[in-house]
C-alpha cells in the first residue's frame, strides 16, 4: 500500500468517527475532503439563523418603524437621553445584579468565554449594564434625576416558543437619581403612553410592592415559614426555590404553586413605614392619572434586584387572551451593589416583538418611508452616465427619485415607473445625453417638455406643486 493510499484511508475513517460522534441528522452532513494529502472537514451550511433567532424582513420594517419613532418621541418628550451599551459585559455582572436562582442566570444566559479567556454574556437585559456605565462614566455628578433611554436586541437561552425569541428586541426607560413615588409614577405614565400611541388598547397595569431590604427580610421569613409548612404541595422547582429564591415561588404558574401562593402572606401587608408611604402614594398618583391598574400581591418579577415598586404591563385580546409587553421596578440598591453611591433608581423595558405582534393584531398604524413621486429613465452608456449624476442633483434638492439603472431597454424602465405609480418620468435619451436635456413628462397631464439641466429641479417642482393643488381640488 502506498503512503498516499494510506493517508486517504486514515483520513476517510476519521471523517466517519466525526460522522459518528456527532451523531449527524441528515439535516448536518460532514463532508471529507481530501486534498494534496490533507485532510479538511467541512460541516454543511445551513441556510437557516441559529434556533430561536430570525431576520426582520424588509417588509416587517414598517412596524419596527413606527415603534422606534414612538419610543424616541415619547423618551425625548419625557426628557430621557439615549444611550447605546455593548451586546456583550462581563458575565459576573448580570451574576451579581440580577441574582443566583433567577431562571435568567441559572438557564438563560448566553454566556461564553472569550479567545483571552474572559467570561462574558450576551446581554439578558439592560438595567445591568446601563449601571455599569452610570458608575464607570461618574453620572452620579450629574444633574438629577438622569433619564436614560436604550433600544436593542436582548438574549435569553430558553425553549423558544410562539412570539419568544433567543434574540429579541427591547426598549428600555430607566431614571437615576431620585426616590420620590412620583417618578414610579411617571414611568408607568410613560409605558402607558408608548403602547397605546402605537394603537394598542385594553391594556392593564399590575402593581406590587415588594419592600425594601429593612422590611422585606421580615416578610421573606414569614414567607418561607408559610410555604415550608406547604412544602409537599409545592412543585420540584419551587422546593429549590424556597432555599435560592423563596419570593420566585410566588409567580410560578404551576396550578399546585398558585394554590399555595393564593393563601401567602403578602408582603404589602409587611411594609415598614417607609415603603408603605410610597406604594400609597404611587396608587394615588395612578388614580388621579386615571391609569388602569390592579394590585397583584403575587407579583414578583424574576430579578433579585427589585426594591418597592414592582409592575407589568399587559394587553388582552378578543378571546380574553393576556400578554405581557413588558415590566419593570424600582432599583434603589442596585448601583450601590456594583461599588456606586447609593442612588435610587426605577425602569421598565417593553418587548418590541411582543409589540409587533400586538400592533398587527389591531393593525396598528405602521410607519412607511414616502415614496418617490418621479422616475429617472435613460437610454444608452452616456445618458446613464449623465442620470447618475442627475439623479444625485435631484436628491439633493429635495426631489426623491427611483430609478432602474440596470435596465437597458426604455420600455422595461417605463413598466417599472408605471407600477411604481409616479407623476413624472424623465427621460434622458442618446440625443438628450448629448444636448445636456432631459424630457420631463407629467404623468398626470399627459403633457412633456425638454429642458436643460439647469431647469430641470425648477421644472419638476413646479409640476409637483401643482398636481397637489389639482388633487386637492377634488375633495
Ligand atoms: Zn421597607
Ligand atoms: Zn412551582
């Protein structure tokens, strides 16, 4: 056997160990390749985003429009600066922020470690790192309260199901810097602001007041008491629960855990004074705002970080169907957990693809970028080369134009503008290209004219101008 024969043998049985070894469904093959005497295995591309992620297709964007002009529309009305923070941060600062025996970090996370050998994360949320720059950039010297407002996309490692993505888009509302009820208040205000602006209705606040660490230590061993003496009924995650997380077991949507959390304490009624006065005078704020709100004592939210004030809000549908677009709380020790000064803070984040969803349920309004009112047609090498140009003339003056520069014939161009539906096509033809003119022909009137270029802009806006005054004549 020749060395070259064997090194093809060894090869193909090592491509057929991978093969085995990950186990390869016929939607992953692993090709052997060989060759000059080396060995490369390739795996299959697939033509498909990592599960739980997709793309937002041109056509989606309408949507996606209108939410981010809404959300940057009310955040500057509301005085709230934007923001951008990376994708990725440290690992340990969602471990420490957001807490142990929270599914987000005990399940959720995307966490990996670098080529140097950090560990970091994919962001789970945004309060975190939005801390972290607080304190690293010194916002503390700033005029108070500080408003800050981010969009982006957000990770989290679960089952993917119907509207929950591995990826998906939040956009996210914190204030720094002042404790006062009202700004509870205002944020709620806000959120309630930004979803019924993009069209939705029903929608409906819980609230909840969790404490803060002086009074919530008493309640959470009231707690534990009450749901230790219940530990049989409780389901297997709940029993970990109780040592990791105890006040976790209160939202689990296990029937057996809701029975037993219907009949717990409630830590409303084990506020100490401080935190009583407050959730008081929140409720009268959301009053006098007519927001609508119930209490919901077994409101908890996931994160450990929460302090006070709680909320969510939902919108429900026809069939009487509830979704949640999002939440938020007070955080007044977070910063101060991270090595910050003590500041007190509140925030919420609304799910941007929960909101699409929402909004194409009640068609919402979308946003649509307008469209062009006039075609730029050429014929031959030199006439494109002077439409280019034209074109950018065109812009620049204000006129948008579509073009169809990769096609040659005149008569495709022409099809191209009449779907396109526009109330003047130019046309720069060979002779036109040589005489430095354009044809400029209304679409509406039938009527067309040669002009120079120096009057072409003149030209095609005294047109528009007028077909606007012909079609408002009609109505
Ligand atoms: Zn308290
Ligand atoms: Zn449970």
């Amino acid at each position: 056997m020749s060395s070259k024969v064997k090194k093809i043998k060894k090869t193909s049985k090592k491509a057929e160990k991978l093969i085995k070894k990950r186990n390869v469904s016929d939607k992953k093959r692993i090709i052997g390749k060989i060759s000059k005497g080396v060995s490369k295995i390739e795996e299959e591309i697939l033509l498909q985003p990592p599960r739980g992620m997709r793309d937002l297709l041109p056509g989606e964007q309408p949507y996606w429009a209108q939410l981010r002009r809404i959300t940057s529309k009310l955040g500057h009305e509301y005085g709230f600066q934007r923001i951008d923070t990376p994708v990725i941060e440290y690992a340990n600062l969602y471990t420490r922020s957001i807490g142990e025996g929270t599914d987000i970090i005990d399940k959720e996370m995307y966490t990996f470690t670098t080529k140097g050998g950090d560990k970091v994360a994919l962001r789970p949320e945004f309060t975190a790192g939005l801390c972290r720059a607080y304190i690293q950039h010194g916002m503390n010297v700033l005029s108070k309260p500080i408003k800050l407002f981010s969009i982006g996309p957000v990770y989290r490692y679960d089952r993917p199901q119907e509207g929950r993505y591995r990826e998906h888009w939040q956009a996210n509302f914190d204030i720094f810097g002042e404790q006062d009820a009202v700004l509870d208040a205002q944020v709620i205000q806000l959120a309630y602001r930004v979803v019924t602006n993009l069209g939705i209705k029903n929608i409906q606040f819980q609230i909840n007041s969790i404490g803060c660490p002086k009074c919530r230590k008493e309640y959470q061993d009231l707690l534990v008491a009450y749901l230790e003496s219940k530990r049989q009924k409780l389901c297997q995650i709940c029993k970990k629960r109780l040592e990791s997380n105890p006040l976790r077991v209160l939202d689990c949507k296990e029937d057996k855990c809701v029975q037993v959390a219907t009949n717990a304490p409630q830590s409303v009624d084990h506020l100490c004074d401080e935190c009583h006065v407050h959730f008081k005078s929140l409720l009268e704020y959301l009053d006098e705002l007519d927001l609508p709100y119930v209490i919901n004592p077994r409101l908890v939210r996931g994160l450990s970080y929460y302090s006070k004030t709680v909320f969510e809000i939902w919108s429900g549908d026809e069939d009487g169907k509830k979704h949640s677009l999002g939440g938020g709380g007070r955080y007044d020790y977070l910063i101060e957990s991270l090595g910050g000064e003590h500041t007190p803070a509140i925030g919420f984040g609304i799910g941007l693809d929960r909101l699409v969803a929402e909004m194409k349920r009640v068609k919402a309004k979308t946003y649509n970028e307008s469209k062009p009112k006039v075609f730029l047609a050429q014929l031959g090498e030199l006439a494109k080369k002077k439409s280019l140009r034209l074109f950018a003339e065109l812009q620049k003056n204000g006129i948008l134009v579509a073009e169809s520069f990769g096609r040659g014939s005149l008569k495709s161009q022409l099809r191209v503008a009449d779907r396109l539906g526009v109330e003047i096509t130019l046309i720069v033809g060979q002779k036109e290209a040589l005489d430095e003119t354009v044809i400029i022909k209304d679409m509406v009137s039938g009527t067309q004219e040669n002009v120079s270029h120096a009057k072409l802009v003149n030209g095609v806006k005294k047109i528009l101008k007028n077909n606007v005054v012909v079609s408002n004549n009609l109505f």
